[in-house]
C-alpha cells in the first residue's frame, strides 16, 4: 500500500526518484502510518485493559475444573480400539 503511495506520488510529479531516496520514502511512510495507527486504534484499546481482569490471574485462587478428562488406558492404540 506504502509503495503504491509512492508511485502514484511520482506519477503524479512526473518525476522519478532515485533508488536510494524511494527507500528512504518508503520507511519514514511506513513509519509514520505505523506510528499513527499505534495512536489513534491501539492506544485506546490498550486503554480498555484496565477495566477488565483475567479470570486466573493469581495461582492461588485458580480453581479446578468441574470436568475430568478421562485418561488413557495402557494398551490402546491412538484410535482407542
């Protein structure tokens, strides 16, 4: 998308920019959508985290589950005949 940018840009200035500088333009685009995406979308979600806890954040209050798995049984093989 970043490049596509760039060769429109140059398209549009009827102008070719050498290698060197078109790289250098596509890191600092590439940076800079990277930075603003950072403050305007994840930023605010990141945000968000601090009204929601993790269900089992200390060890100690982790609780078991009500279910058992079963265990397998020496002898079957992995198509449990």
């Amino acid at each position: 998308m970043v490049r596509t940018l760039v060769l429109k840009g140059e398209f549009a200035l009827h102008c070719s920019i050498p290698a060197l500088i078109n790289v250098a333009l596509l890191i600092a685009i590439t940076l800079g959508v990277s930075v603003c995406s950072y403050m305007l979308i994840e930023r605010p979600f990141l945000a968000l985290k601090r009204y929601f806890e993790p269900r089992h954040s200390d060890p100690a209050t982790k609780r078991e589950p009500d279910y058992v798995l079963p265990t397998r049984r020496a002898g079957l093989d992995h198509a449990g005949i």
